[in-house]
C-alpha cells in the first residue's frame, strides 16, 4: 500500500514539473514503474534530438564565421556519362592481291619483250613473246596434213554409206583425221602460250628476264606486274579476342614509315585458328588511290573490340587501391550552400576496361555525381574539404 502511494506521489510530482530536469533519473529507475522509465526515455530522447539539431547549427555558423580554419585544397570535376572504346593494339603488314611474278607456261627463248619497266598496261595485252617459228611451220604443214585427211575421210565415208569397202579403212581415215585435228588444237594451243599476257590492269613493277634469255615454266620468272589501286592490311590476333571482333569492326591504321593514319573497318576474319601461335588472321581492305602504300609496309593497328555509348569515365590518377586490391574514389556532397566546401566520402568502385588513360566505372558512380579530381591522396574519408575551381564536366 505503501509502495502504491509513493509511485503515484512521485508521478504527480513528475508530470506536474513538465519538461524540467531536476528530477533525478535514478530515483525514477529504482520506482521500477515501466510507464515512468519509459516516459523518461522519450523525454531525454527529444532533448537529444533537439540539442544536436542546436549543434549542428552552430557549428555550421561557426564554420561559416571562422576565418582561421584551414581546410585542405582539391579539385573538382562532375562525373557525365559519354561514348567510350576501347582498342587493341596489334601489328599488321601491307599485301596486294595483284601482286604477280609472271611465268612462261612453255620452255623457249624470249624472242621479243613488248613492255618497258614502269609501264601501264591494260588487261589482255601482250608482254612477252617466245620464239615460235617451229610451232608455226609445224601448224601450217598439220594444216595440209588435215585438208589431205579431211578429204580421204569424206570420200571413205561415202563409199562406207554404198557399202564399198570395209569398215578397217573407214575407221583407219576416221582416225588419221581427227588425229590431225587434235595435233592442230595442240600446237595453236603452243603458240598461244607462248606469249605472256597481261592477267589485269596493273604497272610493269619488274622485268627480270632480257630478250635471248631461255625461260622453262616455273622456274624462269620473266616479269612482275603489280596493281595497287587497292590493298588490304593483314594482321593475325590471339583467339582470346575473337567474340569481340566482327565484320565491320572499326580500325584505326598507323603506317610509321609514311606517318599516315587511315580510318577503315575489317572486311573478312579467317575462319581458322593457327593451331602454332592460336591466332587468327584478319583483312581490311584500303583504297590506294595515289599509291603511297606499298606491298610488306609496316602497320599498327588500333582495332575497336568494345563500345559503350554511355560510360562514366574517369581519370586513372583519381582511382584509389587499397591493400585488399579494393579501389576507390573521393565522392564529394557539399557541406555549405555556396557549394565551395565539401565532405569527401570514400566510394568504393568497380572498374572495366581502360583507355586513353581513362577507366570505365561499371559501379559505384553515377552520372552528376563530383569527385575529387587533384588532392585525393591527401585527404580522409569524411574530411571536410574545401574546392579550388567551379565543378567542370569531365573531358
């Protein structure tokens, strides 16, 4: 009874001081009223809520108001999203497909050369001549050969039709006939050969052979003809890149010894991996229409093998590594309204892939968001910290 009446004496007591603090909180504690403690709680709970809120206002006025502090200095940049690729570097040799050492496809003696090195010469043209004064002797006593042949095996033939004669002499001036046809075939096929002909439009780059020289097919080389009103640049690329390389890849070509740079797009990818190094081969084709490029000419090759039209990028020295090989960034949120003195908050990132000095930022970043730029290996998380330029977009 006793207990009862101190409770609601002390509760009166409580409630009636209202939001005063001169009741001690240990003495509310022992009454062991769960009600009154927990009223209590709310009570000091407010308090505290209401005395940080004070502080926090104060020391931002403070902050505002105090000359005399010393913050440290950074840069700034704000983070946009904008188009990223990314290129391997691969090494890569001129070649022409017309590009021909030219042959005699008889033996023989080169009678006439008809050609000068340097020349232009059209598809079909005649270069270089053999000697062919047999073949053509031989042609023209096959051609007596045949009219005398042809004649026999008319008249044998009629008679054959009456059944005059046998059939082993009809046969027999048959055969002498379209023998001799054949040998004619054979030897206009000879003389033919002995010329060599231009395979397409090119120059006459080379003549290696004179006139009186003694060629044999194959071994002899006579002359080169060369076109280069279009060459292709081929390169071989380890199989590691193949899912990311396409017909119409984009291409950026070097040639050092010219100091010429070309823009193209692959044209074909091999179908096949060199079982030797596991590379495969690729072609782009060029334009040479003032000739500069020319047949084993060096190229470097910038070759497009990843795009994202819209990467958050930013600059390798602003990443941070720790020694968990995490990396990081310093995001920045202002502090004051006058946006020049910031909080640098350490935002952990995800990285892709690089170039340019630039790294793609697949998470941790957002497109607006600031970062600290220069100054980021001087300060710590939660710093408060103090910008030296107006935010500026990344370029």
């Amino acid at each position: 009874m006793k207990k009862h009446i101190y409770i609601l004496t002390f509760a009166f007591i409580f409630f009636s001081c209202g939001d005063k603090k001169d009741i001690d909180t240990n003495s509310i504690i022992n009454s062991k009223d769960l009600k009154l403690i927990q009223k209590r709680k709310s009570q000091v709970s407010s308090e505290m809520n209401l005395l940080q809120k004070e502080l926090r206002t104060l020391n931002e006025a403070i902050f505002n108001l105090d000359e005399k502090q010393k913050f440290t200095l950074v840069s700034s940049k704000k983070v946009k999203k904008e188009s990223f690729k990314h290129f391997i570097e691969i090494q890569g040799s001129v070649e022409s497909d017309k590009n021909l050492i030219l042959y005699s496809e008889i033996p023989g003696i080169i009678k006439s050369i008809n050609v000068k090195q340097g020349q232009k010469v059209k598809k079909g043209l005649v270069l270089v001549e053999l000697s062919n004064k047999g073949m053509i002797a031989k042609l023209e006593q096959l051609k007596l050969q045949h009219k005398l042949a042809k004649t026999t095996y008319e008249r044998q033939s009629n008679l054959w039709n009456d059944k005059i004669g046998s059939e082993i002499q009809f046969l027999q001036t048959k055969t002498n006939y379209l023998s001799i046809e054949r040998e004619i075939f054979q030897i206009n096929d000879q003389i033919l050969k002995s010329k060599i002909i231009a395979p397409f439009d090119g120059i006459i780059d080379q003549l290696i052979a004179d006139p009186g020289s003694n060629v044999n097919p194959g071994i002899s080389p006579v002359l080169r003809i060369i076109n280069l009103d279009q060459v292709k640049v081929i390169a071989e690329i380890p199989e590691t890149h193949l899912p990311n390389i396409h017909n119409e890849s984009e291409v950026s070509i070097y040639f050092p010894v010219i100091s010429k740079n070309l823009k193209a797009k692959v044209s074909s990818i091999g179908n096949v991996i060199n079982p030797n190094n596991r590379n495969f081969r690729i072609e782009v084709l060029l334009e040479n229409n003032d000739y500069v490029l020319k047949p084993n000419m060096t190229a470097k090759i910038s070759l497009n093998d990843y795009h994202n039209p819209n990467a958050i990028l930013i600059y390798q020295k602003n990443i941070i590594e720790n020694s968990y090989n995490e990396f990081y960034v310093f995001k920045l949120e202002p502090v004051t309204m006058d946006q020049e003195k910031y909080t640098a908050l350490k935002t952990f990132v995800k990285l892709g892939k690089t170039a340019n000095n630039k790294v793609e930022i697949l998470e941790g970043l957002s497109s607006d968001d600031i970062i600290i730029e220069d100054g980021s290996r001087l300060v710590r998380d939660k710093q408060i910290v103090k910008i030296t330029n107006r935010t500026k977009d990344i370029n």
